[in-house]
C-alpha cells in the first residue's frame, strides 16, 4: 500500500514526564523521528501532544518510543482534558508529598550540621536520613538531570544532582573512611545538610509551579460550562427536552425567557433581546427578531424565540473560542527561565574547572598530590551548591506577589513577572476597562421656549419657578411609571436614575411596547411616549429645535438620546452612555510617556470608539471587532516582535488575553477573563497596570542582583576552593569556611529581595 492511500489520523494525547521546555522539545523530536509520525506539536502548557501519524502506527508504538527516553503518553477512552487534570492533579499530589516528606526529613539533618558538626553520631544519623531525601524525595532531580544529559543540554536540575549528588558520596566517604584524611594530617567534613536544604528549596518551587500549572484549565471549564446541556426541540408542534449532543442541524429550538442559547442558529419566530456580551463585551442586550441570528451561549432575556438551528457541536462560535483559547494557551513558547539558561552555562564551567583543579593538583601537588587534588576538586564542585541560586528568583518573586497583594495587584504565576517590563505594545478592551462597563443616563435636557419649560397645555408655561419644578417633578414621575414597564435593556439606566432622584411613580394605564421604536402609556387620559426619534416622527409629535440640536451634538459624542414626549410635543431627551473610568485617561498618558504602544479594540459601533479613543488620547483603535479579530491582533503584533499585554474583563477577550505575552483582567469582570487572565486588578484603577509593570521592574531587577549576589560567592569561592592561594600562603580553604560563605550567600539574596517591600510603585 502506498503512503498517499494511508488514513492519516490526528489526535492528542496527555504526555507524562515533562517538567522543562527542554522536555517538551525532546518529545517533538523523538515523536517526529518515529515511523509513521507525520507532525507532533507539544503542547507544553497543558502538557499534551497533537499527533498527525498513519493508520499502520498504533498509539502504544509511540507510547514505547518515548518511554526509552523517560516519557510517556496517557492512551486512555477518557477525554483529553479530563486526562490532563487527572495526571496535574497526581503530580501536583506526588510533588507536595516529596516536598513535605524531604522537609520533615531535612529538620533533623540540618541541626546536626549546623550545632553538633563535630558529633560523631550526628554524621551516621544525618547520612541514613539523607538517603530518602536525596534519592527518594529528590528522584526526580536526577532522573531529569540525566534526561538533560541524553539531550547534551544542562539546567537547574544538573546543577543540583551535580551538587547534591557529589556533596553526598564525599560526605559519605568521609563518614565512613576518616582515617583517610587523618593519616594525611587532614581533618574530613561533611556537607549532608547542605544537600538535603538544596533539595528541599528546590522542590518547594516546583511545587508552587505545579499549582500553577494545574490551575490553567479552570478558564476551559467555565467556557464549557457556558453550553447549555439539554435543549427544547420541537418536532411535530410538540416540544421535547433533549441532550445538547442530540441536536441536529435544521432541528427547531424553543428559547424560553432567561435561557442560554444551546446553538448557533436564525429566528424563525418571536421577539427578544439577548446579552451578547459573551461576543462583543457590549453590556446593552441586542434585539432579535424574525431572520437575526444567535450564538451559542448568550443569554436570552425576557422574550421567547424560536430558531432553527444551523450550527452545532464543535463548529458553533463558543466552541470554536474554546478551541482558539486551549490552542493560545499551549501555542506560546514556555519561557526558558533565568537560572535554566546561566545553569546551562554553569554546570559545565564548574565540572571543567573541577577537572582542572585534579590535574594541576596532580602534577604539581608533591606527596600529597592526590588527596589534595580529591579535596581541591570536590570542594569546588560542593562550594559550587546552587543554595543561593536556587533562591534568587522564588525569593524575588514571592515579595513581588506579596507587594502585588498589597497595591490590590494580584498575580498568579513568575512568568507575568518577568515579562512584563519588557512590555511595548498593550491593548486595552473598552468596555468595562476604559468605561465603566454599564450604561447611565449622562445628560439631561428638557425643552425650552422663552426660558421656559415647554407645556404642552400652554406652549410655555408661567414664569413661576415652583410651577416649572412642579412640571418636571410631574414629568419625571411618568416618565419613570413608562420606563418602568419597558422591557429595554437601555429602560433599566433611566430607571436607576430616576430612582436616585428619588422620584415616585404614577399610575398608568393603556400600556404598549412597540417593537424597534419603544413604549407609550395614559396618565389623566393623556398619552405619553418614551423611546427613540422615529416614534415620535411616526406620532406626528413636534420636536422643539433646540432638543433636536442637542440630540444631534449628543449622538456625535456617542450618547444614546431617549426622547419623551406627550402626545403633541418632545418633553425632554435623555442621553445614555457607558461612562468613561476618571483614571482611564491619566494611566493611558502614563503609558504612553513610558514609552508603550497603546491600541484599543471594542465590538462596539466605529463612532461610539472615535468619542471614546479620542477622550482618552488613543489613536490607534479597532470598532466592531469579533473575539477572533482580538486574538488575531494580538498574534499580528506579536509577529512583528512586541512583547504585548491585553486588558480585558470579558469573556469576549479570553481568547486574547490567552494569546497575549502579559494578560491582565479587570477585578469586576467575568469568572472566565480572569481565569484565563495571569494577574488580575482588584479595583478597576486602571493606574494600576502602570504599577504592574513598575513593579516587574523592580522583580526583575531584584532577582538578577540575587544572581549577582550568588554568582559573587561562586566566582570568588570556587578558585579559593580549587587551592589557588595554596603557592603563595599555603592556604587551603577550611570547608567549615565554605560553608559560612555559602549561608552568608543565602541571607543575602534573602534579605536583597525583601528590600522590594519598602520600594514605592
């Protein structure tokens, strides 16, 4: 059979074992080198592999490929994702258990190392305990360190089963053959607690990575959870409730009032708004009627519909976000992290100059030549002990959360830390982050004639001023008693505000909703109307000039005009907006002066965004955007090699912020945003995100000066321990000494990072 008759198949499989970005790489290539595979693309977030091979090709074949290498895939009927929070949740188990084992074990052994060193019991008991530490507790370090070897690579993991591995045979050596060292005039030390803190250290970081880890897929499940999971169809004019993965295309679906729509479909029958905010973050519901269409997972308000159903499953909008926010999500490159790339270049510095410091040793070291050069080369591989390496960056980075805390900044993972003062491009959302992501009645206005209120009874009324307040307060009563039957999303606002004024309602009769135009009502057998300019025009109602002046100037600002009238005259209009935040405009000039790109994209109308962009001084915005269009734009940037942030609060912008280098959501926003959302603003300040960045500025200045402060001990201990000093004073150096250094190391970057709590942002 030749290849082009071969059925190729695509699936995804959980991988196990991967802990680094140079796992993941590993995984791609042994599975594209593997027969059969015609692409494998790691998935290193979510910890799966998407594999394209022939039918000829069984999963188990690719299973054992990658177990002689020391990773596996999860063949399982259960689905994908179930299986990935399956093995998140068993290595997030796995690793608190190693963590919380090696520490009680650790205690003991770090006493005794550091108040009874000369203890001869004390050396036997710290060696039976450091046994499990090391080796059963700290497996992992060297099972991976290995696996980095396979690949010709070196990390973190190398430098500590390098260390604690060396650290520990020499201890044990000492332990057991002192007399070694005695008959040489030599007095042996050993470093079992060194080791076994290293390990612990260590492993506590891993743990808080991996809760990390296992916390990305909420975000999904709340997406998901946006489908409805049964439906009403109705077949032969009787209804019928079924599961949503019965539906079929062309199948006719009841919508009752306050129901989420199962599919993508087009009304066929009755009249509705819907909250569409899941699409366009707008917090207007839109209205639907015969020939609209709708999307799965936006809500239905108070009417009910029909629609006939024209998209289902996988290839619905809402499904097709979820794919596009897993697929963001594990698209982007795991970033290599600081102390991986200098312990790529530091581990094989440090095992050449150990076999340097054995040579010279042994050429030139005399009678003692070969237990000086034993000693000389271990004692830099052990004063080489990444202890304070290992602490540079959690340390940083657990004072730059808490500082977050604290200025209402709250941030979930080191990554957003890192990256984010190095951020040049951000995108802000509209809705809900520049604005305050509600609409409200912003101006009022009621019509005038000679300085009057118009009256409708007498054109203008009496110079009396009670009169006038007397007319308004009358007005407004009705207008509140229409208002207040309408089913207009936009009705609420006018309602809230009369409400604030504390205004009492009337009695009104002959009530009517009309659709597309708005309400109208009988106070004192007379007709008033609320709504919009046609259904006055329709009405054959008079419209003053300046109301229709500032109807128009108000339109141009973006504003929603609401007309009210009686049945001869325009009354009043009332103008609606989603008010501007009264920080937005300061953090965007902030921003801006930093030096950062800012752009703004909305799925609202283009002349609602120019009043909006041209208020807060953004020049660069996007109207009328889809959720896709979003994550498209933040991908287009990223190309042209900006580190981008998006801001968002909407379960429209999930698939954005996924995609985005630093995502940040706003406080007040969607469960979804925020899950998917790296760090989160608890106020919706958005001065804060300035703060943010400052605050990765200082981080990340604070973890390299760590590394500096660690590197400092390193480059000055390691030639000392190599016995450089021994030709010109016959200095050897005391490992009593070493060990002092390496503790004054650690308190250092201990007490450097905690210099970041009294810092401003």
């Amino acid at each position: 059979m030749s290849d082009s008759k071969l059925i190729i198949q695509k699936r995804t499989f959980p991988v196990t074992g991967m802990t680094c970005a140079a796992c993941a790489s590993s995984v791609e290539t042994i599975l594209q080198h593997t027969e059969g595979v015609h692409s494998a693309a790691v998935n290193f977030a979510t910890n799966t592999v998407q594999i394209e091979f022939d039918e000829q090709t069984s999963p188990e074949t690719l299973d054992v490929a990658l177990q002689e290498i020391g990773y596996g895939l999860i063949i399982s009927t259960k689905e994908v994702s179930e299986s990935v929070k399956d093995e998140q949740e068993k290595n997030y188990k796995e690793i608190k258990k190693r963590t919380i084992g090696a520490a009680l074990l650790t205690a003991p052994v770090f006493v005794l190392g550091m108040f009874f060193m000369d203890w001869e019991p004390g050396r036997w008991i710290s060696m039976i305990l450091s046994i499990p530490v090391l080796f059963y507790f700290g497996q992992h370090f060297y099972t991976n360190a290995w696996k980095q070897a396979r690949n010709r690579k070196a990390n973190m993991d190398t430098l500590v089963a390098l260390s604690t591995g060396i650290a520990f045979l020499f201890s044990t050596f000492n332990t057991l053959f002192p007399e070694f060292w005695h008959s040489r005039g030599i007095h042996p030390h050993v470093y079992f607690e060194a080791a076994t803190v290293i390990i612990v250290f260590i492993s506590f970081g891993k743990l808080l990575e991996e809760r990390a880890k296992s916390q990305t897929g909420t975000a999904l499940k709340k997406l998901i959870g946006l489908q409805p999971k049964t439906l009403t169809r109705i077949q032969n004019g009787q209804t019928q409730e079924i599961k949503i993965e019965e539906v079929q295309l062309k199948d006719r679906i009841l919508i009752k009032p306050g129901e989420k729509i199962p599919v993508d479909g087009i009304v066929v029958a009755g009249n509705s708004f819907i909250d569409e905010s899941m699409i366009s973050g707008e917090p207007v519901p839109v209205e639907k009627s015969t020939e609209d269409k709708v999307f799965a997972g936006t809500i239905n308000q108070k009417g009910s519909l029909e629609i006939v159903a024209e998209k289902v499953g996988a290839s619905t909008l809402l499904s097709q976000i979820i794919q596009r926010v897993q697929d963001a999500q594990g698209s982007k490159a795991p970033v290599q992290k600081l102390v991986d790339k200098i312990a790529g270049i530091f581990v094989p510095i440090v095992i050449v100059i150990a076999f340097l410091t054995f040579g010279v040793w042994m050429v030139l070291g005399g009678e003692n030549a070969f237990s000086h050069a034993l000693l000389a080369s271990v004692s830099v591989l052990v004063i080489a002990c990444p202890c304070a390496l290992g602490l540079a960056t959690p340390t940083a980075i657990m004072v730059g959360v808490g500082k977050g805390a604290e200025n209402q900044i709250l941030i979930r993972d080191a990554e957003s830390l890192e990256l984010g003062h190095k951020v040049n491009a951000i995108i802000l959302d509209k809705t809900g982050t520049i604005t305050e992501g509600k609409p409200t009645v912003s101006s009022v206005q009621w019509a005038v004639m000679n300085g009057q209120i118009v009256s409708s009874k007498e054109l203008v009324v009496s110079g009396d001023e009670s009169y006038d307040l007397q007319l308004t307060t009358h007005y407004l009563q009705i207008l509140l008693a229409l208002e207040s039957k309408s089913e207009h999303p936009l009705a609420e606002a006018v309602v809230n505000y009369l409400k604030e004024k504390e205004t009492k309602s009337v009695d009104l009769v002959n009530f009517e909703s009309i659709t597309a135009r708005g309400v109208r009502g009988t106070v004192d057998e007379k007709i008033y109307f609320g709504g919009n300019k046609k259904l006055l025009q329709e009405n054959g109602i008079a419209i003053p000039t300046d109301l229709e002046t500032e109807a128009k100037a108000w339109s141009e600002k973006a504003q929603t005009v609401i007309w009210f009238a009686d049945e001869k005259i325009a009354l009043a209009i009332l103008g609606i907006q989603d008010q501007i935040k009264p920080s937005s405009k300061s953090a965007i000039e902030k921003l801006l002066q930093s030096g950062i790109q800012v752009f703004m994209l909305t799925g609202d109308n283009h002349q609602t965004a120019t009043a909006v962009a041209a208020e807060v001084g953004i020049k660069d915005f996007r109207a009328e955007v889809m959720p896709s269009d979003k994550s498209q734009f933040v991908k287009n940037l990223q190309e042209k090699g900006k580190i981008v942030a998006m801001v968002g609060d909407g379960i429209n912008d999930s698939e954005a912020l996924a995609q985005a280098d630093v995502s940040i959501a706003m406080g007040h926003g969607s469960d979804i945003a925020m899950d998917v959302a790296k760090i989160t603003l608890i106020t919706s300040d958005l001065n804060k995100i300035p703060q943010a960045f400052r605050l990765s500025h200082l981080t990340v200045n604070g973890v390299k000066q760590n590394l500096f402060w660690a590197f400092i001990y390193n480059v000055i201990g390691i030639p000392i321990a190599a016995g450089i000093l021994y030709p010109i004073n016959g200095f050897l150096l005391d490992p009593m000494i070493a060990g002092a250094a390496m503790a004054f190391s650690s308190v250092s970057v201990v007490l450097n990072s905690l210099r970041l709590k009294s810092r401003t942002l």
